[in-house]
C-alpha cells in the first residue's frame, strides 16, 4: 500500500523518538497543526508505546482520520501492557517478497541463496547485507531492548538453533548444544518470535488416527537469513542447507499468502511417531491440502510414501509434491509440481493455485 499523501514520524530517528518518548501529547499537537492530512504513519511503534493511547483517543475524536503504525517487534508492547486498539485497528504482517510480486525477477536460485528482504534484493552486494542483517538488527535490537543479559549465549543459542530449521525443535537439545538452561531457550525462542524472525509450526492433529510427535516445527522468516546465521564446514553437507532453505522458502510464502488473504487457514505439518513426515498441511473450511517438498529433480517411489499415508488418513485431502524439476505429473494420485512454479502462481489475496487438482480429481 503506498500512501503518498500521509505524514510520516520515523520513530528509528534518535531525536524524533526522544521527542515522543517524552510527550506522547505532542502528536495531539502535530495532527491539529496539519489540518490538511488525515494520514499519518509512525514508524516502529514499539519504540514509544504510549503513542497508542493518543493514537486511540484522537481515532475517537476525529473518525475521518487514518492511522498507519509499523513495528518490527511486540514484545515491548505486551510488556508495557499499553492499548492494543482492540476492534478499531486491522493487523497486518509485511512478508519478505514473493515470487508472484517479482514477477519475472524472480529467481528460485537466488531466493535459496540470499532470500526475499527488500533491504537484501534492494542492495548492491546483497551477501553482505545479508551477512550484517542479523548484527546489525537482531541482535543490536536484543541488546538496546536489554532483552538478553548474556550476548554470549545469545549469539551461541543463534547458531545451534539454525540447526532446527525446517525440522522439529527440540529445547533440551539446543539447551544443551548452548550450554544453557531450558528456561532461557524458550525465553530466546520466544524473542525471536516477537522480533518477528522465527515461527513455530504445529503438528495437525485433527481427528488423529496414529500417534503423532508433540514438538512443533522450526523456521526462521526468511531462507537468507537462515543462510546468513547457519553455520557451514568440511562436515556440513550443501545438500541437507539446500533442502532445509527450499522448505523455508515454500514455508515463508504459504504464511504471506495465508496472511494477506486475511488467514482463512491455518497451517501445520504432519508427522507420526513412526517417522511419516508431510511437511505442510493447509486446513481451512473448504481445503485440506497436504504438500511435501523435495530437494531434487528426479524423484522416486518413497518420496511419494508420507502424502499417501496422510491420505489414507484423510482421504478429503488434496496432495502435492513441490520438486525442482521441471515437469508437472500425477503419480499414484499425488499431483507433483515443480517448486518454482507452484511459488509462482501463489497470489497475495487469492485462493491455493489450481495447479491441475481439478484433473487429478477426474483420476
């Protein structure tokens, strides 16, 4: 959405969020001294939360006005306790590009590689933004925000958590792996949340007919930033980094199309005690559709085994295997896309592409 018209309060400014800070009553002023706008953006929010109140008050008093608040961080907001706006804001989460806003630029190779961050696309050498994203932000937005006592185990617990991304979390193995306690992993993992840089997934147990695993899945916002922060050396192999990066690609766009339609699904993964894993599983009041991802171009008869058990579970269920090849095929009723294009055809606001499901239902 572009707003030319509106009146824009960096808050990132050290002056103007002092300002703020020190009289939020000053925007009460700042608004009746612009009597010709009725559009104002404040930017990181989170930065001065008294400003909601006033935000509140003055949407109370002059209805004809519009508010645009951006932030990149909730968890000083929740600590504050301050107004939310329930009932009279609209929330909206901004994703990193997807295929379909790029267009032709879109690159499959390069979103694996350095990921979709405007700031990293928009960059001339976009491995070093990259590679500075996580220091100059996260971890600088943690340390002013006073939010980690020890950088230290920060930084280490950064690092071993990479290791679960695109896989089941396990808060007693990174504890270990850090040296730290449990309490403090969960504590870090849910920073990351509320920094808006790392998701949970839960496992989809809707009328469960196996015993399923408890813990929940791991993905960090964007496949470049998992990049930038996952360690790499003689025993580290590309291929397991690249299969890892291609599922946090698929899952990094099915949660932006999910939110900018306005998250009339919900989505989780599958997996059994016994090992059957189907990587997302999207559910919403007309669609049940099960996709599994596959780094590779060729594929073979039990690449197909885990979306045939889940449709044996839940034989409503659509089934879709994403590969990087470059055929469109239908086996043993599992329709198998190749990954580029099923990312392609995902539209911000639109319902799942069609992608043949209409053909394999005639099988």
């Amino acid at each position: 959405m572009q707003m030319p018209e509106a009146l824009f309060i960096d808050l990132l400014s050290p002056d103007i969020c002092q300002r703020f800070a020190a009289s939020p009553d000053r925007l009460r002023d700042l608004v009746a001294g612009n009597a010709d706008r009725h559009t104002f953006v404040l930017d990181e929010i989170q930065r001065v939360p008294a400003l909601l109140s006033v935000v509140h008050q003055l949407i109370e008093a002059n209805p004809g006005l519009r508010f645009a608040l951006t932030g990149s961080s909730s968890r000083k907001l929740k600590r504050a306790g301050v107004d939310m706006l329930a009932g009279r804001a609209l929330l909206t989460t901004c994703h990193p590009f997807m295929a379909a806003e790029l267009g032709n630029s879109f690159s499959l190779e390069d979103a694996l590689r350095v990921g979709l961050l405007p700031l990293v696309l928009a960059a001339e050498d976009r491995e070093a933004v990259l590679r500075a994203y996580l220091a100059l932000y996260v971890r600088e937005e943690v340390q002013m925000e006073g939010l980690v006592r020890n950088m230290g185990s920060f930084a280490r617990f950064l690092e071993a958590i990479s290791f679960s991304h695109a896989a089941l979390l396990s808060v007693a193995e990174v504890a270990r792996e850090c040296a730290v306690s449990r309490s403090t992993v969960e504590g870090f993992v849910s920073i990351l949340e509320d920094l808006l840089v790392a998701v949970r997934l839960p496992v989809f147990a809707k009328r469960a007919k196996r015993q399923l695993v408890g813990h929940s899945k791991f993905y960090f916002f964007d496949a470049g930033v998992f990049r930038a922060v996952r360690p790499k050396g003689p025993l580290d192999r590309p291929e397991e980094i690249d299969g890892a990066a291609l599922e946090g690609l698929v899952f990094q766009h099915l949660t932006a199309w999910n939110d900018y339609a306005g998250q009339r699904h919900t989505l989780h993964f599958w997996r059994t005690r016994a090992g059957a894993e189907v990587d997302f599983i999207v559910y919403g009041e007309n669609e049940l559709v099960a996709i599994e991802v596959k780094n590779a171009a060729k594929l073979a008869g039990h690449d197909l085994q885990a979306l045939k058990a889940f449709a044996t579970d839940y034989p409503e269920a659509r089934t879709v295997l994403l590969y990087r090849g470059h055929e469109q095929l239908l086996r043993d009723g599992v329709l198998c896309v190749p990954c580029e294009r099923f990312l392609s055809a995902l539209r911000p606001g639109q319902s799942l592409p069609d992608v043949g499901w209409r053909r394999q239902n005639l099988h």
